[in-house]
C-alpha cells in the first residue's frame, strides 16, 4: 500500500467519530488492494508478538501462482527436505493442475491457498516455527508476504530459476535486492558479484544451483529440442499482428527447412520443439516432417531424453551444458524494430556477451550447418566449450544437499 494511503488511513481511524473519518477510510478501502493489505495487519502483528515464544525449525517452499508452470524447482527441495527428515511444507495455488496429486502424496505437508494477498492468513500457525521461506519467481515478494523480510525470525529466500547471465537486467534494487530478500542462493561467481550491486553482501549468499538440476539425466537418444524464448512484445495483446515479426518468419523458415528435415530424415534424429503459445497457434498447420510439438509440463522429461538444444537466448542453456550437452544458439529476430522498446534493449545487453559464449548465429544457413556438424559428431562437446560451460556452476552435482547444509 502506498505511504499516502498508509496515511490517509491513520487519519481515518482517528477521525472516526466524524463523517470525514469515514470518508477518508472509504477512500483507502473501496481499492482491494489496500483492503487485502489492512486484512494483513493484524496477524503480521501477532506474529511479531508470538514469534519469539516458538522455535523457528521449519521451512515453507514455493515456486509459482501460475497455473500453466509446471511445479519442479523448489518442489525438488521440498522432496530432499522430507526425505532428510526436515520439518518443511509446500505451498500451492489449488487451482495448479498439480494441486490435488501433490496434497495426495504429501498430506499436510503441502499447503493449498486460493488468494495469495491473504498468505498470511493462510500460513499464520506454519510462520510462528518458519525459519525461511524460498521462493523462486517474485510472487510472493510482490505479495502482502513479502513484508516478511521485516522478520527478524524468518527469512525470504530468492532461490532463483534460471541462471543469471542473459537476463541479469531484470535484477535490480527495485526486484531481486537485498531490499526484497535477507538472502540468495547463487550458481556461480559472475551471479555473486551481479547481487553484490544490488546489495548482498557475502554473507547473503546461498552458493549451490537450481535444485531441479538434480532431476538431469545424460541423454540416451539422440534427439534435439528446440527452444525459443518469449518476447515482452507478445504480451502486448491486439497491439501488434504476431506474423509480423521476425521472430514468427524466421522460426518458420528454420523449422521449415528442407535442406534441415532431409537431414534428419536421413539420421533418424527427431527435433522436439517447445514454443511460447501465441506463436504455437500460427505453427500449427505447418508440414514438418521429424518435428514434434510438446507443452509446457513435458518439457522437463524432453530436457532428459535429447542430447543437444537449439534457443536464442533461453537460460534453459545451462540446463544442457549442465550435463555437458551442446547448445546452438541461433538469434532470430535481431534488431527487429516490431519488438517493444524492452525487447531490443535486452537483445543488444545478450549481444554484448556473445564472445563469453560459443556456437551463437545470427545467419540461419550457418546455424544449421553447425547443427547437422553436432549430429555428425555424435553431439560431443569440445574441450573449449566445457571449459566455457563450467564457469557456470560452483557444482555439477548433488545440489540439494549443498543448499540444505547451507540453511
């Protein structure tokens, strides 16, 4: 709630007795916002009375109030806490597609919640013994919660999804901070001196990875997954016509490529393609022969069973070289002046890092010849780009236990 709100509603509560009291409150109250957030006030208050009376021994994990995410980052934590025996608990939007297999599996464990602004409601008993929650994407930062990094008890945990290297402009001291979080759990050193400029100091840092990396197999087809990422402009709705973008030709052309599907017609290599739904719709139609489209909850096993990725600029990257995977990174839609002022401002910040990178193309016919060459090569990784890939990671395996030892 705004301080000038804040304001206007201490003086409507002293002035109560009078019409003007009143008036002012209704003018802080008629936005629901403000309402979910006076509802808030009385138990943040106990809570802060009560805290100092329980042992703080136990932890709440979140990932998303978003229903179209599938539930994996910090659901993976929560597994390695239960089975460690840790006092834990998960939190989960109950109209999630997941909610109801989870609550089955885990029982009380896993914590239903309908209106994410009254958390505090929710979770009131849980808070008295929390020792910090992680959370992964923000919601609970924007939430009436995040006023949770005022406990001096508890701690928020930014736990991160996806390495910071192509989008580390979206950390910030407005998101991300020191002044949302009491600490942050970091996958290599270029993420720590990021987070250093917006205020963590060492003390702040959790020094492990995603805990979903923990779920990476080595590949034993030998398959391909294509990866574009969203653009910001997408979600300007009726604004602008999708087939305009270069973004929508070029992927068309790419996936189209007849040169590319003869190719691996003839090594019986299969390409899995994920793709943001508002392009999907324009692709549907499309003849292409080895191509399979596959939604956002099977792209966690599709990681698993192919053995190299083709994105622009997705950090699901780190993911394949993770397992020392290979990655072309082909720039489709560079400069192209149908993107939003944001979206070209973030691509020319990923140009600047090309040459901390390897395999980058801006040219389709180059970024094809160097993908049929990895499937000629059996999609082994040259000795360079490994070196390149493990600056990435403070550790390649068993994450989980490093980020609990470490809480």
């Amino acid at each position: 709630m705004k301080l000038k709100n804040k304001i206007l509603f201490v003086l409507g509560l002293l002035l109560l007795p009078t019409g003007l009291g009143l008036l002012l409150l209704y003018k802080v109250l008629k936005k629901k916002s403000n309402r979910y957030y006076i509802a808030c006030l009385l138990p943040r208050f106990v809570l802060w009375l009560l805290q100092p009376f329980f042992k703080q021994d136990s932890f709440i994990l979140f990932d998303t109030n978003s229903i179209k995410t599938q539930l994996i980052d910090n659901y993976t934590l929560f597994l390695a806490m239960q089975k460690r025996g840790i006092k834990s608990y998960y939190l989960c939007v109950k109209s999630h597609p997941q909610f109801k297999e989870l609550k089955k599996l885990h029982g009380e464990s896993v914590i239903g919640f309908k209106n994410i602004d009254l958390l505090y409601y929710t979770l009131f008993f849980k808070l008295l013994t929390t020792k910090a929650i992680l959370e992964n994407h923000g919601n609970l930062m924007d939430s009436t919660l995040g006023t949770i990094r005022k406990n001096k008890k508890t701690q928020l945990i930014f736990a991160q999804h996806g390495v910071n290297f192509f989008k580390n402009s979206f950390i910030n001291k407005n998101n991300y901070s020191k002044k949302n979080y009491h600490k942050v759990i970091i996958c290599n050193n270029s993420e720590k001196e990021l987070f250093q400029t917006v205020g963590f100091k060492d003390e702040d840092f959790i020094k492990g990875g995603l805990a979903r990396w923990d779920l990476l197999q080595d590949s034993k087809k030998k398959d391909i997954f294509v990866y574009f990422t969203h653009r910001y402009t997408f979600w300007e709705m009726g604004t602008k016509n999708y087939k305009d973008s270069m973004y929508f030709k070029n992927l068309e052309k790419f996936l189209t490529n007849k040169p590319l599907q003869d190719f691996l017609d003839f090594t019986r290599n299969k390409m899995y393609v994920a793709i943001h739904h508002a392009i999907r719709e324009h692709l549907k139609d499309f003849d292409m022969q080895n191509i399979i489209f596959v939604d956002e909850f099977e792209i966690d096993r599709i990681k698993n069973s192919t053995a190299m990725l083709i994105t622009d600029y997705s950090s699901m990257c780190f993911e394949y070289m993770f397992k020392d995977k290979p990655v072309v990174f082909y720039r489709l839609d560079d400069k192209d002046t149908w993107l939003n002022e944001f979206d070209l401002k973030m691509q020319q910040k990923i140009a600047q890092k090309d040459n901390e990178m390897f395999n980058v193309y801006y040219d389709r016919s180059k970024a094809i010849v160097s993908i049929k060459a990895h499937i000629s090569r059996e999609f082994e990784t040259t000795e360079k780009q490994k070196e390149v890939q493990n600056k990435f990671f403070y550790f390649k395996e068993n994450i989980c236990d490093k980020i609990i030892n470490q809480l």
